[in-house]
C-alpha cells in the first residue's frame, strides 16, 4: 500500500512481483541480485563466464525493458514460462561451470 497507492489492481500486483526493483521477493530484484554476485565471484573472463553474463544480462533486459502492456500482448502464462526457462537455463550454466567435476 506504501507504493500503490490505487489498491491491489491486477497492474499493481504484477509491477511489484515482476519489476519492482526495490521489493526483495520480486523477480527483478533477484535478477539483479543474481548479476551483481555473478560480477563478483567471475575471476577471469573465460567462455563459460561470458556465456553466464549473456543469459543474465538477456533475463535482465528481458525484465527491465517489459512493461505491462507488453505482457499483456504476449500473456503473463507466456511471460513468466521465458522467464522461467532463461532462470532453468542460467541455473544449469551456473552448476555446469562451477559444481560439476570435469
């Protein structure tokens, strides 16, 4: 109620769990969150990193650049399964290059 100061609109309710950059449970905050620690434990810009940087920085621009019309043109069922599949892509990157065994 402190940001939207309308209610609890469907709008408002999808702002602050897709995009709101300052609500810890949303999914660019976390997104960002995720870039910022990727920065800081990549020691050498090898291939697999910069492929890492690639997907985050794609999720990242994928989020910040959307906006509620947008989402609403391609359905938020639509919106959420990308960004769920870049977020299982990532994922499986991030293991590959740093907990598996080679």
């Amino acid at each position: 109620m402190k940001t939207y100061h309308i209610g609890l609109q469907t709008q408002n309710v999808l702002d602050m769990i897709v995009m709101n950059t300052n609500f810890p449970r949303s999914i660019l905050y976390s997104i960002k969150k995720m870039s910022h620690i990727l920065e800081k434990i990549v020691l050498e810009k090898g291939e697999d990193d910069m492929v890492l940087e690639k997907i985050i920085g794609r999720l990242r621009s994928r989020i910040e650049y959307s906006d509620l019309e947008t989402i609403s043109k391609i359905g938020l069922h639509n919106f959420l399964r990308e960004i769920n599949n870049d977020v299982y892509t990532f994922s499986s990157q991030l293991s590959k290059v740093y907990f598996a065994y080679h």
